[in-house]
C-alpha cells in the first residue's frame, strides 16, 4: 500500500477542504400551486408533475 513520503502542509490540506461547501437545496416554483418544490421531481403540496397527478407524492398533514 502507498504511504506519504512527506507530511502535507497546513496551506494545502485548507485549500483542498475550501472546496467542500454545502450547497444550499435547489428549489422551483410548481406551476400549478405556486409553492416552492425540487426540480424534476412531483410537488409535495399538489402532487403535479409535468401536467400528471401523482397521489403518492402529496404529503399529508401527519407527514409534515
């Protein structure tokens, strides 16, 4: 197995690591009902996706 011939520095090690942001979640608006919802993905208010009711996807009060 490989092993480091030499200790990584303090400058290379932080600027490897100031890549690894968290994005924040991507959100549209669901044309249908106007509230905020995942691309590609069905409405969890309405269930609508690209014009099809998907009942599955609507998230109830108790799921919330």
């Amino acid at each position: 197995m490989a092993v480091p011939k030499r200790k990584t520095s303090r400058s290379n090690t932080r600027s490897r690591r100031a890549n690894w942001k968290a994005l924040p979640a991507v959100l549209t608006t669901c044309p249908r009902c106007s509230k905020p919802t995942p691309p590609h993905q069905a409405c969890p208010s309405c269930g609508m996706y690209k014009g099809r009711h998907f009942a599955e996807a609507e998230r109830t009060e108790h799921q919330a």
